[in-house]
C-alpha cells in the first residue's frame, strides 16, 4: 500500500453523520489513545491494552498447532545485522536510527547553548550502533541463521515487538510505533506455502469470529523510489503478499490489519540460512498489526467495550 503523507483527519461516521468528530478525536477524547504532540505517537490506556492483550492471546490460542518458539527482542537491533537485511535498499525513508550525545564537557557546553538558543541542536548527536526495529520478524533470521541448519520439518518462531516505521500521519491506522505479533516460518519452498495458506484462511477465520468486515487482498511493501515500483509490480505478480484488509479510517480505503508474506530465499541468502541438504532455506511470516486490529474493532463495535458482542468478547478471552 501507498505510504501515505500526512493528512487531515476525515469525518467519521460514514453512515451521513458529518457531525461527529474523526475517529482520532473521539479515540483521544475517550482517553484511549493518549496524544504526545507528534503524528502517531500515542500512548495507550488500559482499556486500549485489554483488546490489544485479548489479540494476542487469541493468536497464541490459533497458533498452538505450530509448537512455535517463542522469542521476544527489545524494539531494536545491531546496526551490522540491519545492513544485513538490506532494509536501506528497500524501505530508506521508514527507517529509524538511535544516536546519542558521546562528547566531554565542552561539547555537553555546546549541546546546552544550542538548547538555550533555540537552535538545533541535533547535529551533536552521534549514532549509537542501535537501530529501531523496522519489523517484528527481522531480529529473528540472524539468531536463527547461527544455529546452523534448520531441522527437516523447517521451524516456527512466534515473536512479538514494538516496531518503527517513519511515517507520520493523523490516521490512527498509521503510527510510527506499533507492536507488531509474527509467526515466522523458515524451511522448504512447500512448507513455506502450505504455512502461509493455513493463515491465510485462519486470518480470516479470526477476523470473522471478531465480527470484522474482512477481505483478503493481493499487496506490496512500499518499496522506494523510481526502481521501487518495479520490485512493488513484480511482487505483486508473483503474488508474495496478501493483506487482510478492513475498513477503520472514513473517507479512506480498508486498512492492512494482518499481511502474509513469502520472502522466497531472500533472507535465507541474506543470512545464509540452510536447509538440512544445504539448500539455502525460504522463509514466510503473518504478521498481526495489534494497534489497527484493536482500533478496528473499536471502529466496527464502539468505544463502549461493555456493549460489544458477547462472541466478540469472548473471543478475546473475555475483556
Ligand atoms: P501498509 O501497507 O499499510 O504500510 P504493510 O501491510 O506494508 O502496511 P507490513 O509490513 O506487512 O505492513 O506489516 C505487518 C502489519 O503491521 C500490517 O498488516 C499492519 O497491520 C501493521 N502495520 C504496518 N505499518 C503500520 C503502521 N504504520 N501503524 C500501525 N500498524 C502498522
Ligand atoms: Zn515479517
């Protein structure tokens, strides 16, 4: 899907009601999302944290099948192992980098003069060898890359993360930190496919138990610049992502609330990840969007959580 710029929250209410104010507004004035002065960067209420830990046990329920090692990072990674990913050359304008003040006293003189001035005073800062985690699965492939071959019936990892993706926006839809639940599957060509088939149909499953308006799509990742859309068109015609959209934001298209993707070998050559024979592993994920799958089922059943569907809350384990 398009990245998209910054716009001006639409009126909710489809349905002819102009009056009511946006979705991000009545989300704010709820208290459900907690405003920190930037463009989709909020804080979460309790109530917010129920659903999102209600999805997250629905998805650990549908997923035991798997026997998945559960793995959980801190929502960032070593520079060397982002370059490894080639993240840069696919997705530069998402990507976030931590840098930190490294001077003695003058320079600390420096930094607070510059504060004092009201001058920028960011060119102080120094990058920190940290960068932020652009998607929950990418932490994984290099931990699992080190233990040698993967076992002959592949291997399944559960992770879950705060993600970062530089994309400001007053959609709500659209934050620049969001957890982001995976499963990710590394193996043969058919164990891959049969993997993400079996999601496919068990995402939407979850998202028709949740009363959720659903429909399944072919998709691409918004790859940059003029070579980008080349690698968008021919992903799309290999058809190596789908998303689960539904509707949230009004006068906007349905939102990509779970994608499911087939890397085909490109990680498994990236971090030379092998099969038992010593064929280079493929590797496939479902991602879970937790924030847009949360504000989705606010959207469809109300900010009041007392009058949901009593199936619906169920499903949530019973929030
Ligand atoms: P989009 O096309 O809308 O930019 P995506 O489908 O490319 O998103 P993925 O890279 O597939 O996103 O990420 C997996 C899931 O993470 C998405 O299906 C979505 O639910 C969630 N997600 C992605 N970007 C954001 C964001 N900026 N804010 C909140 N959730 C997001
Ligand atoms: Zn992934």
């Amino acid at each position: 899907m398009d990245v998209q710029a910054l716009t001006d929250a639409k009126p909710v209410g489809g349905a002819g009601d102009a009056a009511q104010p946006a979705f991000l507004d009545r989300l704010l004035e709820a208290g459900l999302l907690i405003e920190s002065g930037v463009p989709g960067l909020y804080g979460r209420s309790a109530v917010f944290e129920s659903i999102a830990d209600g999805l997250n046990a629905a998805v650990t329920r549908i997923g035991a099948d798997q026997h998945a090692e559960v793995l959980r990072f801190p929502p960032a990674m070593g520079q060397r192992d982002f370059e490894t990913s080639e993240y840069l050359k696919s997705f530069p304008q998402l990507a976030g980098t931590v840098h930190s003040f490294c001077g003695d006293d003058r320079g600390h003189h420096r930094l607070l003069a510059r504060l004092e001035d009201k001058q920028d005073w960011t060119d102080q800062q120094e990058p920190t060898g940290v960068v932020l985690t652009p998607a929950a699965c990418y932490p994984v492939y290099p931990v699992i890359a080190r233990r040698g071959p993967l076992p002959a019936d592949g291997k399944v990892v559960d992770v879950l993360s705060y993600c970062y993706r530089h994309e400001p926006s007053l959609e709500p839809t659209r934050m620049q930190l969001f957890r982001m639940r995976e499963y990710v599957c590394l193996g043969t060509p058919e164990q891959i496919v049969a993997f993400r088939n079996k999601w496919m149909e068990r995402g939407q499953a979850l998202g028709r138990a949740l009363q959720l308006p659903v429909e399944l799509d072919i998709a691409n990742d918004p790859f940059f610049g003029r070579g980008g859309k080349i690698v968008a068109d021919s992903q799309r015609e290999q058809k190596l992502k789908f998303e689960l959209l539904i509707p949230v934001n009004d006068g906007a298209g349905p939102t990509a609330c779970m994608s499911f993707n087939y890397h085909m070998d490109h990680f498994g050559e990236l971090w030379h990840i092998a099969l038992p024979d010593g064929g280079v592993a493929h590797t496939g994920c479902v991602g879970f969007g937790i924030e847009r799958l949360t504000l989705a089922l606010l959207r469809h059943h109300g900010l009041d959580l007392s009058r949901w569907p009593q199936p619906v809350r169920e499903t949530l384990g019973g929030v």
